[in-house]
C-alpha cells in the first residue's frame, strides 16, 4: 500500500510538472487548468479548466492536443485525461 501511494506521489508530480508548462500559453488568453485528480489504478487524471479556457470553443482540441500531450511525455502511463467541472458550492 505504501508503495502505491509512493508511485502516485510520483506520478502527481510528473503530471503537474506537465500542466505547468501548458500554463503559460493557456494563461496568455486570459484561462488556465488546475489538476483536480490521479487515479494510479485506472491511469485516469481530472483537470479543470478556470477563466477563459471555461467557456471556449476550443477547449477540447487544448485538452488532447496541448494537455494530453504533455502530460503523456511526462506520464506515459497516464490513460485518459478528463476535463470536468468543480462545483464550488
């Protein structure tokens, strides 16, 4: 168990390293993304996106081509990046 959570220590991050090289483009049109979540077992990470990125049409292509991408360089064992939403009640 320890070393599980060691390995998702890790991989955390390896996947923040990856966003904080995205955030500089995304923040240059006002937006950004915030890691939410890792799940070492299903290789699923949670983003939210904030500002502009919100709202923008292209959010999407920015999560595969540009999110994605670099996190899988820094985390190759990443499956699937998920963009959700946090409700801040």
């Amino acid at each position: 168990m320890e070393e599980t959570v060691l390995v998702e220590q890790g991989l955390e991050v390896r996947i923040e390293r990856a966003l904080e090289r995205v955030r500089p483009y995304l923040m240059i049109d006002g937006g950004g993304v915030q890691l939410v979540s890792v799940d070492g077992d299903t290789g699923i990470v949670e983003v939210e996106f904030t500002g502009a990125c919100q709202t923008c049409a292209l959010r999407m292509m920015t999560l595969r081509a540009g999110i994605e991408r670099a996190v899988l360089q820094e985390a190759p064992e990443v499956r699937r990046i998920e963009a959700i939403e946090v409700s801040r009640g």
